[in-house]
C-alpha cells in the first residue's frame, strides 16, 4: 500500500511539473487572457487516466493553483476558483473512459467535455467578473454571454485539437510502459 501511495505522489508530481513547463510552451495567445498551448494538460489528463478522475482531480486543482500564483489574473477570490481552481480541476474528467476496454478513442469524448466544462467556468468567470459589452461590440457581439463562450471556446477548441492529436500519437506507448509499471 505505501509503495502505491508513493507511485501516486511522485507520478502526481511529475505530471503537474510536466503540465506546468508545458503551459508555458504557447503557440498563440489571446489578448484578453487564455492561449493555446502544445498540449499543456496532457500529462495531467494521463495522470487521470492512470489514477482514475477523483486522485486527478488532486493534481489538476494544484497546477491551476500554480498557473494561478505564477502568471495569473486575478481580481476576485470567486473569479480565482472560477478560472483557476475549478477550471483546471475539469481537466481530471478526461480520466473517464466511455469504454470498458479503455482504448485511446474511449477517453476522446471526456477529454472533449473537460474542456468543455473548463471553458464553462472560464465563461461564468468572464460574465461576473468582466462582462464589458465595449469589448463585445468591437469584436461584433451585441451580447456578452456569447461573445464570453466564443472567446473562450475559440482558444479551448484549438487547444483540445492539438491534445487529442497528440494523445493518439502517444497513447499506446504510454499505455504499453505503464502496463509494465503495474
């Protein structure tokens, strides 16, 4: 049981460690906050996927606590959970597979709904904390809620693009070298 307690800290460790350099890897940023980065919650989601969804979520809240203390935005204790805690913490939902054989296509539909969920918390985030309806008129919105969901959706979607892309790639290798760890 203490050999297992150990694997589970130190493979949460290195995978937030993993998740946080890798946040910082931005292929494009947006100007009002978010980016896309090269598959930045990928060692995250493969924690998740190992330690299953509950223990994920552990490790997705502390690297949103870290994105949030080194290089967050913050003007609210509720918009810092919103954005940060609660945000990041979706990601651990990609740990669901909708498959009882557990191939790398039955986790694409949850890593599809942790960002989805993500980009929930961002958009509620946005409509408390910085509903500008100047910022949504220049960018051709005449309402905020849906200028908040294409904002965020529209770097999220990307983001989640370039991960599933290269959790295909990777998956059965990673599959194949945990299976050996077990």
């Amino acid at each position: 049981m203490e050999k297992n307690n150990t694997r589970f800290i130190v493979e949460g460790g290195v995978s937030i460690a993993l998740s946080f350099v890798l946040s910082f890897v931005v292929l494009f940023k947006m100007p009002l906050g978010g980016s896309v980065t090269l598959a930045s919650r990928l060692p995250i989601i493969i924690f998740a996927i190992r330690w299953g969804a509950k223990k994920g979520l552990l490790a997705a809240a502390v690297l949103g606590l870290l994105n949030m203390v080194f290089g967050g935005y913050v003007i609210h204790p509720a918009q810092a959970i919103l954005d940060y805690i609660l945000s990041f913490s979706a990601i651990a939902l990609a740990g669901i597979s909708f498959s009882k054989n557990k191939s790398k296509y039955s986790y694409i539909p949850s890593i599809i709904i942790s960002y989805l969920v993500s980009g929930a918390f961002n958009v509620i985030s946005a409509f408390i904390f910085f509903n500008d309806m100047a910022t949504a008129k220049a960018a051709g919105f005449n309402n905020f809620t849906l200028y908040a969901f294409a904002y965020n959706y529209s770097f999220l979607a990307a983001d989640a693009l370039i991960l599933i892309i290269v959790f295909l790639l990777i998956f059965d290798r990673v599959k194949k070298f945990l299976d050996k760890q077990n």
